[in-house]
C-alpha cells in the first residue's frame, strides 16, 4: 500500500511497555502498525490507540509521543510524505 503511494517505507522495533519522549518532524509521517498495540499521544487533543493494521499520518509540526500497550514489541512501517 505504502509503495503504491510512491511512500518509501522504512521499519522500526519499539520495545514492549516503553515510552518515547515528546517529538515532532519536519514532514509529514505515516505509521503502518506492523505488529502490538500502540497508543499516540497528542497534548491538548487526546489520544489514539492503534492495533496491528492500523494506519496514522502525522502532519508537520504536529507535537507527539508514543507508548507501547503491553509487554509485546511493537513494529512500524514508517514513511515520510512529501
């Protein structure tokens, strides 16, 4: 799906039960949940829980953290969009 959208798709491992810290990019991102239950979290607007299938795109700028839901790894497709 990535590939038809010309997104160039890159994989990434976040460890069971961590957290990342607050972030933002510079481009837009798309997230493909690969594997594990993640919850993304945006101050001042709420929460997304996401399960494997699940996709998310993250504007510019848009400020963001991460956690994995339960001892399992979590594994991304990630794609910057122009």
């Amino acid at each position: 799906m990535m590939h038809r959208e010309g997104l160039q798709p890159s994989q990434s491992e976040l460890a069971g039960q961590s957290r990342s810290l607050e972030m933002k990019f510079n481009q837009n991102r798309v997230l493909v949940v690969v594997q594990g239950q993640l919850q993304f979290a945006f101050p001042g607007y709420g929460v997304i829980d996401l399960d494997p299938g699940d996709i998310l795109e993250i504007n510019t700028g848009v400020l963001h953290d991460v956690t994995v839901k339960g001892s399992q790894d979590a594994v991304l497709l990630q794609a910057l969009r122009d």
